[in-house]
C-alpha cells in the first residue's frame, strides 16, 4: 500500500526571480502554509474579490490604545480568523507581545499541519504605519 504525501505550494510573495531560471520562486510545505497564514491575517476585510469575508481586523485594531483588553482581542481575532479560513492547520497558541518604545505587536502562532504532531512556529512584527 503507498503512502500518500501532501505538497503543498505556493509563489514567493517577494517576488524576486529565480537567479539560473528567471522564473517566480515557489515555497513548499511548512513555508507555504506559514506564508499563508500570515497573509490570511494581515488581509482586511474586503480586500479579496469576490470573498469579503476573509480577512481580519488585525490591521485596524492595531491604531487602538494597547492595553491588555487590547492584546486578548487581537489574540482572538488572529485565532478566529486562523480557525475559520486556513483549514489545514491545528491552531496550539497565538501569544501578542507589546513594544511600547517602538509601537509595535510581535506576534507568535503556533500550529500543526492537519495530520502531523510537529508544531510549526510563525512570528512576525506588526509595525504602526498606514
């Protein structure tokens, strides 16, 4: 009986070419999906055609007064959206953490790809600036 493996693929949002083929670069499995999601939550609402309801308030929220109140809103809304739209991942944990000096969030998901134990750690900085 053979194993069936899953590959999962997605371009390079860079958009920088392949140095040899000139072609867009293409990420796989764990990048993908971790590209992906941070994309998923970094859309606004109404932002794709034809599917206004994916998206999150991420980017909005982030011009409120940080208090805790704040940061387990946003904690919400990163994981509500993560749920409701990116269906091959096991969300663990989203953890927010404020830098009052510099006005940024660092946020950090932990998840697992359907189907697998290993966790896959996504972390990126939400910076202040339209």
């Amino acid at each position: 009986m053979a194993t069936l493996t899953r590959i999962f693929s997605d371009i390079d949002l860079s958009f920088e070419p392949h140095p040899s083929t000139k072609d867009l670069r293409v990420k796989y499995d764990d990048n993908a999906i971790k590209n992906a999601v941070k994309n998923l939550i970094l859309t606004r609402h109404y932002e794709r055609p034809f599917h206004s309801e994916i998206g999150s308030n991420v980017t909005n929220m982030m011009f409120e007064l940080v208090t805790p109140a704040t940061v387990v809103l946003l904690k919400q809304e990163i994981a509500d959206v993560i749920r409701n739209f990116e269906p091959r991942v096991d969300l663990v944990t989203v953890e927010v953490g404020f830098s009052p000096d510099q006005h940024t969030l660092l946020v950090s998901i932990v998840f697992n790809i359907k189907n697998t134990t290993r966790p896959i750690t996504v972390q990126f900085t939400l910076d202040r600036t339209r």
